[in-house]
C-alpha cells in the first residue's frame, strides 16, 4: 500500500467516525436538540415580560 491509499482509508474513517457520532448524539439525545449550541439549556425563568 502506498501512502495515498492509506491517507485516503484514514480521511474515510474519520468521516465514518464523525457521522457515526451524530447519529448516535441525535438518537440518544438527554434532552434538547443535538446541536450543541446551548440554546436548550439557557434557564429563562427569571425574565420578566413587559406589558404595552
């Protein structure tokens, strides 16, 4: 095997790995969305609304 070959195995592992890893953190979620963007977890509770 030459270098190309298994630099090419490596970069399709790697992406195996990755969509594995979304797949698995969307289907087994605790609560929330799966992006991780921290929106799901902001506590709005002390916010008070204003009336016009």
């Amino acid at each position: 095997m030459d270098t190309q070959t298994i630099l090419v195995f490596a970069i399709f592992a790697l992406a195996v790995f990755y969509i594995s890893r979304l797949v698995y953190r969307s289907v087994f979620a605790k609560k929330g969305c799966a992006s991780n963007c921290g929106k799901c977890a902001a506590d709005f509770s002390n916010i008070q609304n204003e009336k016009k």
